[in-house]
C-alpha cells in the first residue's frame, strides 16, 4: 500500500500511524495538496489528503472511508474499535469531536490566512471559535486519565485521533487551544505522543517516513504485532 499526503495534515498522520498498529507494511509518498498539486491529481483526481492506493492500484480517500476499511479488514486481535457497545460509543464520541476540533481549526486558518483581512467575516470567525472550544471542552471533560505511558500498550482509535488531533489544533492556534486552558487533553496526548509510533511520526511536513521505517520495521512488528 501507498499512503499519499503530508503529515502536517491530521488525517494523513492519523492513517499513517494507524496503519503501523493495524502492522500494515506501507511506503509513504509526502505529496501537498498545494506545491504537488498536478502530481497529486495524476493519482487523486479530486487532490485529497490522505489517499491510500492499495496494492490492486486503486484508490480511496478520506481518512474516515480508509481506516473503515482498514477497521473492516483487520484481524481481531488488530482492530482499533471496542467491539462492547458502550466503550465503542465512548470511542466514536471522542473521535467525532476530536475530528470536529479539526475542521474549525482548519476553517479558521484557511479564513485568516487565505482570504484577504478586509473580506474577513468576524461573525463567522467568532462561529468557528465557539464551535472548536466547544468540542475542546467537551474532550478535556470526557477523555480518562491514564498513569503513565503503561496505560496505552492497547492503543484505540480515539487515542490516536485525540493525539493527532490536537497536536494540530495546538500547534495552529496556540492562542484559542492553549494548553493550560485544555489540561486533561494536554496531559493525555503527552503521554500518547511519546509512544514509539508517535514520536517516529510526528507531525513535520513532508517527512520521508520510508527511510525511517526501513530502520524501525521490524521492531514496530515484534512490538505491536506480538
């Protein structure tokens, strides 16, 4: 399989690291949707981040559709999901806001940065904030506190997309996601970040994870796949 995106974005870095615990052997390919975008589109016509080709040389996109997929195909030892109604609502209420967080952020960027400062729709701008502390507060109430990075050796769905999420969202907008205002998130995601697969794919743009994988292969499989 071919992983095609930056890992700048969220949803690129949230199906590159749930591939490696899925113990999904992949090659990274570190296209933007904005300087590649006519090598992008010979793969994706539509130029969307992630696209996942697979071996058969088709292609999906959006990292929702690609880790259900991935989700569906994975043996049960593997799957990223709770299979108990009760923690699997737990689960997808996390990743919904936690992917809801994402959205508004990027909204707010793309509107502050991308549009002239005197087409700026304040209102809007002030309907997205509400919308991403909102779901922030929501997470920062609901999300459990684990002691230390021993609590994670299952690692979920929601631990993944909370981590990639916020990592983003803190990192784009320090002054509406500070870190003292969200603590629980803050503190939860340190430790999540710190576990190997993680760290060894952190949110840099256009990072060339082949050559650091080619090293680490085969101690992310005897870690996570035994």
């Amino acid at each position: 399989m071919k992983l095609i995106g930056t890992l700048d974005s969220p949803y690129v870095r949230r199906v590159a690291i749930s591939l490696a615990y899925y113990g999904i052997e992949f090659t990274h390919q570190p296209l933007s949707v904005f300087r590649d975008f006519s090598k992008f589109s010979s793969v994706n016509p539509s130029v969307k981040a992630p696209t996942l080709q697979l071996d058969n040389d088709q292609v999906i996109f959006n990292s929702n559709l690609i880790l259900a997929h991935l989700e569906h195909t994975a043996n049960d030892r593997a799957k990223l999901i709770p299979k108990s109604t009760e923690d699997r609502i737990k689960s997808l209420r996390i990743i919904a806001f936690s992917l809801a967080a994402c959205e508004k952020c990027i909204q707010i960027v793309y509107e502050k940065k991308l549009r002239p400062v005197e087409k700026q729709h304040q209102p809007w701008l002030e309907r997205l904030e509400i919308q991403l502390t909102g779901a922030l507060s929501v997470l920062d109430r609901e999300i459990s506190r684990k002691n230390g990075s021993e609590g994670f050796n299952l690692i979920k769905q929601d631990q993944i997309t909370l981590a990639t999420s916020w990592t983003f969202v803190s990192m784009m907008l320090e002054d509406i996601a500070s870190k003292t205002k969200y603590p629980r998130i803050n503190e939860q995601v340190s430790l999540i970040e710190s576990l190997p697969i993680f760290s060894e794919m952190p949110a840099d743009e256009g990072l060339d994870l082949n050559k650091k994988r080619a090293q680490k292969n085969r101690l992310w499989h005897a870690l996570y796949r035994s």
